[in-house]
C-alpha cells in the first residue's frame, strides 16, 4: 500500500514539473534528432501528460 501511495506521490510531482521537464527533452531532440532514446522518451511524456489531462483537466 505504501508503495501505491508513493507511486502516486512521485507522479504527482513529476507532472507538477512536466511543462519544464518535456522542454528540456525537447530542446534535446532538436540538437540530437538522431536520438531514438530522446524522441521515446519525449513521445512518452507526452502521453503520459495527454492521459492526465484527460483525467482532471485543468477548468
């Protein structure tokens, strides 16, 4: 049970601070578009931010 409510509690900061986070990613894929990591990683956050919006939107 705690680790649910620790799971929750690192997915409630990591997107507090995904706005921040995915312009770094970004910023990383336009000077290293070659990088399939960085674009994985970038298609995942945004995902993973388009699903949260879905779930409480922000109005």
């Amino acid at each position: 049970m705690r680790s649910v409510a620790h799971q929750r509690l690192r997915e409630i900061h990591w997107l507090s601070h995904a706005d921040n986070y995915l312009a770094l990613v970004r910023d990383a894929v336009q000077k290293n578009p070659d990088d399939e990591e960085l674009r994985e990683l970038m298609a995942a956050m945004e995902r993973a931010m388009a699903a949260q919006r879905k779930r409480r939107p922000l109005h």
